[in-house]
C-alpha cells in the first residue's frame, strides 16, 4: 500500500496524477484476478485512495475519427462495427446516450452522402455466418425460439443457461408459455462483441438441432403427433 501511495504521489508530482490512477486501477484490477485464482490472498490496494483530478474537456477532432475508422477497417468484426457506429453518431451529432435513448423525442437526420457511405460499409461487413440475426450497432433484440407448451420451454430455458453458464456469457431470456426470446449483448463492452455472435451460434447449433435431416439413425421429435410437439422450427 505504502508503495501505491509513494508512486501516486510521484505521479502527481510530474503532471500524470490522472494516468497514475488508471495504472493504479488497471494493478488492483490484475491483482483482484490473481485473489479470484487463489494466487495471492487478498489486494492489497483495496480502498487505496487515488489522487485528485480536475476533469479536462477535450473535443473529438476529424483525425480522431478517421484514426479509428483506419484501426477498425484494419482489425474487422466487431471493432469495425464500433468504429462505424462512432462515425454514424458524429455525422448525426448525437452522442451514445442520445441514439439509445427510447424516451428522446425523434430527430431527423440530413441523408446525406458521408451517412449513406458509411451505412451502406456497415452493412457489408462480414458477421458470423452461423448467427441468423444481426444487429448492426448493438441493439437488444432477440430471436424468438418458438415451442410446443411449457414443457418444451422449460426444456430450451435450461440448455441455453447451460450453454451461456459453460461460456461464461449471459444473456437477457424473456421467457413466455410458448416461446423465449435470447437477449445477447456484451454490457462491458455496452454493445455486440464477438462473444454475443460466438454464444448465439453455439445456441442455434444446439436448440436448432434436427437429427431428422442429418440421414442418421435418429429420428427426431414426432411433431406431427400433439402428444410429443416440441420446437417450431422455421
């Protein structure tokens, strides 16, 4: 602790005091880890107090946004789908907070070349082939998994918790007599990350399963038969 505090106060000292809390947070962040492994016992940085900063206002500048419009191109997925939806939100002149938002009044926005450009790059971005839907900026939507009866749906509820508890990713289920909605979105990231696209491939692999059509020996749930209805496959 005593050590912390020694190169908080060097950081201060050399104009870093706000980059000396990030590192600060960053090491007690790692450490909590290592206590989560059983490495160490405790962390010993817990309730460390932090220097004090005075909050900077900085604007986004043009080569901020082609900067990271260039990285996102470059790295592809997800990243690319974050970069253009920065650019979409500073070509509408609307913060994050204000394009979620579902009490905002509605605005309309100028179509104009630069938007339908970047618009038109985000929807051909190459996704995950084996998720059915897409969701370009990170909306929370879900696909609808349609059942037999309760049964059916208690059925698909667990293997879904299953599946996401083994992943270590957790959706949002909505969960009705008759069907369950899959709500994925990775909330660190306050968006779509590959985990969303990876866990919904693996759960449509698995619920979407129809032995039937494999040739095989088995023969899947008889449907046709009210006494047995399972999943409504589309």
């Amino acid at each position: 602790m005593a050590d912390a505090h020694e190169y908080l106060d060097y950081a201060a000292a050399n104009d870093r005091a706000s980059s000396g809390n990030k590192e600060i947070q960053l090491l007690q962040l790692i450490l909590t880890w290592l206590v989560r492994k059983r490495v160490i016992t405790a962390n010993p940085l817990i309730g460390i107090r932090k220097n004090k900063t005075t909050p900077t206002r900085r604007y986004v500048l043009d080569d901020d946004l082609a900067l990271t419009l260039e990285v996102g191109r470059v790295q592809g997925g997800a990243q690319h789908i974050v970069a253009l939806a920065l650019q979409t939100a500073w070509l509408c002149a609307r913060r994050s907070v204000e394009v979620k938002s579902k009490s905002k009044v509605p605005v309309l926005i100028e179509w104009s070349p630069s938007l339908r450009e970047i618009i038109t790059e985000a929807q051909a971005v190459k996704r995950n082939r084996h998720a059915s839907d897409v969701f370009l900026f990170g909306t929370m939507r879900g696909q609808k998994y349609t059942k037999g009866g309760w049964k059916a749906t208690l059925m698909v509820v667990n293997t879904i918790g299953h599946l996401a508890e083994a992943a270590w990713h957790h959706p949002d289920l909505t969960v009705s007599y008759a069907f369950v909605i899959v709500k994925l979105c990775t909330h660190d990231a306050k968006g779509i990350t590959d985990k969303d696209f990876e866990l919904a491939a693996k759960i449509e692999q698995v619920i979407g399963w129809q032995p039937a059509k494999e040739g095989g020996s088995l023969t899947g749930t008889p449907n046709d038969d009210a006494r047995f209805k399972y999943i409504k496959y589309d």
